[in-house]
C-alpha cells in the first residue's frame, strides 16, 4: 500500500483510496443501525451493533474536511432535533446494512439498507420489509448524504439543492465504472493512503493516552488526526480573530490621534 506521511494542507478530506482502506476495516455488511444522532448540519452519526460489537459510525460533509470512520468519541446531541435526522430515523432506524461500497473510486459511497415494514403503530408487519439506497458523497465542496428509494427516487437528503435536482421527488443514480487494476495502481500513485504519523505519534504518546501506534486501526488513526486537525484550525481561528481585532483597534486609535 503506498502511504505518506502527514502535513496539511488546505483539503483535508478523505481521498478514494482512504475511504476503502476505511470501509474494509469497519466491514458493515450484515451489521444494524440502531440510533442516528445529527450533532450539526454537517455531520451525522449511526449507532451500530454486529456480532455483538457497537460502534459509532461518523459521517462529515464539512467542506475541505469530508470524511466516514469509526469513532470514539461522545457525540453531542443537537438541542433542537434537525430536520434530517428525524427523516433518517423515520425510515432506516433498525435497518439492516445489506451491502455497503465505494462506487469505482468517486468517492460516494453506497449503502443498500433493508428494514421490517411498519404499521401505523411503529409495530413491525412480519415478512414485509422495506428497502432503501443512502448515498454518501464525500466531495470537498459538494458533500452530501442522500436517501432513495430502491428505484433511485430521493426520498430526502442532508443539503436540498434544487439545481443540481437533490430533492425529495428528484432521482440520484450515480454512474459506477468498473476499474482495471492499472486504473487502480494509477489511482493509488497520485492519491497514496496517508499515515498520519506525526500526529498520531504525538498522542500516543502524550500523558493518558499511552499506546503503541502501530496496533491503531486506520481508523482509529483518522479519528484522531480529525481531532487535532480541529483543534490546530480552532486554535488558528482564535489567532485571526485576535490580529483582526488588534489591527482593528490600533487603526482606531491612530485615526483618534490624526
């Protein structure tokens, strides 16, 4: 596997060669979302269990961030319940994941979900079961997640963009090539899977944290390079803030003095 190290730069999001080393990993097929949580309009979170294990799936459409791993971490709850969440939960809470793939190397991602039919009641109708297409798209500036009918049809998705026909009643089947192996070793050469050394090193190795780097999951690794890619670009918005506040109050105080 080609890898580099890190460094940033002004795209971070996950490349198409990261997201499959990523969805290899956490191997979802056959495993039952139990819980969606939307902690921001950009992000959402799928509570799952398979074969007796949990795990808490994070999808980012953050623009220049966009990325799907496992995490962790508590993930906040929204204080008021966000309009998408409540439809996700409406449709596929306790559905069953048949199939979850990168399309070629688009970096959309496909999930083919099944669910027991429901009556009026939220009671399961035994033997009737409903089926969906959720598509996750993780282009820097145009991230979307986008839930369909088994048809293509869009029941309803994260951003409604009327231009681009990304609303409920509009179709989404999105074109899915199948790559040679040297259109795969090309794409691996100009998108390496990063490693994410430095950072990860850095934590590991920092008071409570303690571990070995090398027995981190890919993963693991993304999570929390993520979180410390957020703290530098917090910290570096703190600091602009504070020069444009300075600057500012010294241009006042120099026209006072004129």
């Amino acid at each position: 596997m080609s890898t580099q190290t890190f460094c940033y730069t002004e795209n971070m999001s996950l490349n198409s060669n990261e997201i499959n080393v990523i969805l290899e990993e956490l191997n979802l097929a056959g495993s039952f979302i139990q819980e969606i949580v939307q902690p921001g309009f950009d992000t959402l979170s799928f509570s799952i269990y398979k074969s007796g294990e949990a795990k808490t799936l994070l999808i980012c459409t953050k623009p220049n961030a966009c990325r799907i791993n496992s995490t962790n971490k508590k993930i906040p709850r929204n204080e008021k319940p966000l309009r998408f969440m409540e439809f996700l939960r409406s449709k596929i809470r306790g559905a069953k994941i048949i199939s979850c793939s990168q399309l070629a190397l688009d970096r959309i991602i496909k999930f083919e979900l099944s669910r027991n039919a429901q009556n009026e009641y939220g009671n399961n109708i035994p033997d009737v079961f409903e089926e969906y297409l959720m598509y996750v798209r993780l282009w820097s500036n145009a991230g979307n997640v986008i839930l369909c009918s088994k048809d293509g049809k869009i029941l309803d998705s994260m951003y409604r963009r009327p231009a681009k026909g990304e609303i409920t009643g509009g179709i989404f089947i999105p074109e899915s090539k199948i790559l040679t192996e040297d259109e795969k070793e090309s794409a691996l050469e100009r998108f390496p899977v990063r490693t994410f050394d430095e950072v990860v090193q850095n934590f590991c190795t920092n008071g409570e944290n303690q571990k070995n780097p090398q027995e981190l999951s890919f993963n693991q690794k993304v999570d929390i390079w993520y979180s410390e890619f957020a703290k530098t670009l917090s910290r570096e918005a703190l600091l602009e803030q504070a020069e444009k506040w300075y600057n500012t109050r010294k241009s006042r105080q120099e026209n006072a003095l004129e």
